[in-house]
C-alpha cells in the first residue's frame, strides 16, 4: 500500500524483501533413508535385469511356495483343468480309432445295447462325453454311465496313464499349498519386537537393549539372538562398500548363547571395543547413518519348522538415557505380563559421551549419578513441599467451612424484661 501511494520507493521494498528472504533459513525436508530391513521382517531390496529366469524353473517347487497365493490358486485350477481336456482329448481319440463314435451314430436305440461288449468306453458319444469320462476317471468318481471294456488294450494304457499323472498332480499341488498354509514366517507374525532401542548404563557398563516377546504360548525352541549393524563404509582404497555387514556380540550369561523366550526379555549389547558402537556419542548418533538389524531364530514347539523374525533399528528408533520399565509382575502365584507396557521407556541418567570417553574417564558416570541423584532429590522436596502446601490449603479451607457453620447464640426479650439466650 505504502509503495503504491508513493510514500516509499518501490525499489526499496523489492530490496527489502529479498534481503528477508535471504535471512531466513530454507529448511529442506530430509529424505527418509532407505533401510535394509523393514520393521516388519521384510527386505527392501529390488531385484533387477535377472537376465537367466530359467534358473527359477530349475527348482519349480520352490518357485511355486515363493508365487502369491491368487498366483497358486490360478496354477492349481489351470494344471487339473488342462490335465482333464488332455485326457479328453485321449479318451476321444481312442473311440474314434476304434470306431466306436461311428457306431453310435449309426445305431440307435435297442441296437446300441448289444455295444457295451464291442466298444473301449461305454457311452462315450462325443468329446463331451469323453471331458466327462476324463473327470470320472481322475478323480474317482464313478457315477457307473461309462465304463471300459476288455478289448482296447490302449484304453488300459490310458487309464494306467492318467492315474499316474493325477497323483503327481495332486501330490505337487497339494504340497505346494501345506507348505504355503506352514511357512515359518507364518509364526513370526507373533514374535514381537520394541518399536524403539535404547541406549543406558547397565552394571558400570553403556549398554544398546531391546526387548522381544512371544505372543503364543507355545514356545520357540533354543531360540537364539544375532544382532548385526548395516552401514556405508569406505575401504583405505577408495572401494565404497554400500552394506557393511559387522556382527555385535550379545551379552548373555548361558554359555549356549540360546535365550528361553517364555516371558518378554531384554536383549542386552555392551558397549565394549569389540562393538562398532564404541566410538559413538549421544550428539553423533543423530547423525550416524547405520543399520542395527536384529535376527531372532528359533523352532517351532507344534511344527518343528525352524522360523526367523526380523526387524531393524535407525539412528532415529534408538533412544539414549531411556530403559524399559516392567512389565512382568506376580499376581496370586501366576507371573502376569502387560503387554501395553511392551515398548514403554523412562528416561534414566546416562552420560552423554561415547563408551570409548566413559572408559577413559570413569569419573563421568560417578559425576553423572551424582547429579541425577541431586536432581531426584530436589524433584522429591519440591514433591513434598507442594503436598505440604496443598494440605495447609485444605485444612484452612476446611475450618473455614467449619467457621462459616457455626450457629450463632440470639438473645430475646420477655415483658418481664429477662433475657433469654437461645441457639437457633
């Protein structure tokens, strides 16, 4: 408004605002990093220009289990459909050799009864007739309209033929779908994982830890906890290495590095030189681009079929200075587990630095504890004093009331000129 009457000059408020929008800091929206593992188990990796596809087809079976069930489904329907009109085509092609389609065309009536001892298949008219032969004879049903003589020693070899192949059919379909119905990732949907690690001092020690639970009662048998962390990383030569695979050792006290997974538990990871975490602080874990992918492996109890769970963590899912709370507690002689408390953290005191600077240093951690227990006390006396406080305000709100409800003493007057005090 100012520019359009002239009282400034438009070329200042031009200048003017691009010296504002200069001044202001562009924030761009940061790409999501692409992870290698997705938080449900499954691997984000595209494959592209297979140019040898008949490799698949060298091991059909397990092409077909790996297929989408609306793919199975269509190649079950497909493979008997086609095996019955190939049969059907057979059993026409049978009666046509011998004659046997002419003969029923050419007689009629009490004639074509002196037939059924002449022909290969009875009341075999048609290709119709032939499609229905062919189920009959696939699937055993026997509705008793048609039937085979003795005197086509080809039909025999047809119907020797098509049984064979129905088995194999039936054997392959019907084992591609138990093992789809049965596959080990089927059970892992009830293996669970926190949303969230965390990173918190555990007996001296900084520690990375998740926890895992087991939805179903049956349990998972010498289950077992690999941790590995995914990163880029360059080689002294230059050779840049996009998955850099490193394996983290998981603290545990059973020598068989095996876990009873009968309640929810907390995986524990020390930091130690051994672990690629060693150098890393709580201000350079924001910016760290790596990859923790924890692998729990284990035996069905019912099946006896080994399963694998899977899932990840991102330097944005890693919590420092949290741990979990508990959700395992003793109610009437059974223990009892919370699992809406599953992923809950609170926040502890931990040091901020990296486990390298906290074992070169560990009056850190001494400093550390005594500040957070300062603090904690602190937060307990203001807790006490507001109570305090908030108590003297009731009871003085409480005699007030009790003031306020006092009957007050009324004095009357008699013609004798007595006084007579009452409480009304």
């Amino acid at each position: 408004m100012l520019a359009r009457k002239s009282i400034i000059p438009e070329e200042y408020v031009l200048a003017r605002i691009a010296a504002e929008n200069l001044r202001k800091p562009r924030v761009r929206d940061r790409l999501p990093k692409a992870r290698f593992i997705a938080k449900s188990g499954a691997c984000n990796l595209a494959h592209k220009n297979i140019r040898e596809q008949g490799r698949f087809l060298q091991d059909i079976f397990t092409t077909l289990v790996d297929l989408k069930w609306r793919h199975t489904l269509v190649i079950f329907t497909m493979s008997f459909l086609c095996s019955w009109l190939l049969f059907a085509i057979m059993w026409w092609l049978v009666a046509f050799a011998h004659g046997d389609i002419y003969a029923y065309m050419e007689k009629s009536g009490m004639e074509k009864s002196g037939l059924e001892s002449t022909v290969c298949v009875t009341n075999v008219r048609s290709f119709t007739s032939a499609f229905l032969f062919s189920i009959e004879v696939q699937v055993t049903i026997g509705f008793g309209g048609r039937m085979m003589t003795e005197e086509c020693p080809l039909a025999i070899t047809v119907l020797i033929l098509q049984n064979i192949v129905g088995l194999i059919i039936n054997a392959v379909m019907l084992g591609c779908i138990f093992m789809k119905t049965a596959q080990a990732h089927r059970r892992a949907e009830t293996l669970i994982f926190s949303r969230h690690a965390v990173i918190a001092v555990r007996n001296g020690k900084l520690c990375f830890m998740f926890r895992v639970g087991d939805l179903r009662k049956s349990m998972i048998i010498s289950a077992s906890v690999r941790i590995q962390v995914v990163k880029k990383t360059t080689t002294p030569e230059g050779e840049v290495v996009p998955i850099h695979q490193l394996d983290i050792p998981v603290d545990n006290p059973i020598e068989s590095n095996n876990i009873f997974l009968v309640a929810p538990l907390i995986i524990c990871h020390v930091i130690d030189k051994r672990s690629p975490l060693y150098d890393i602080s709580a201000t350079d874990l924001a910016n760290q681009d790596l990859e923790v992918i924890v692998i729990l492996e284990g035996v069905v109890e019912t099946t006896g079929i080994t399963t694998q769970a899977r899932t990840s963590y991102i330097a944005e899912e890693i919590q420092w200075g949290h741990r979990f709370v508990s959700i395992v507690t003793e109610e009437e002689g059974v223990y009892s587990v919370d699992y809406s408390k599953f992923g809950n953290t609170v926040k502890v005191a931990a040091p901020r630095c990296s486990a390298r600077e906290l074992d070169e240093k560990p009056s850190i951690l001494i400093q550390t504890l005594q500040k957070s227990e300062l603090s904690h006390q602190n937060s307990l006396r203001k807790r006490n004093s507001m109570r305090r406080n908030n108590s003297m305000r009731r009871n003085n709100s409480i005699r007030r009331n009790n003031s306020s409800l006092m009957v007050p003493k009324v004095q009357f007057m008699t013609p004798e000129g007595n006084q007579n005090t009452s409480e009304s």
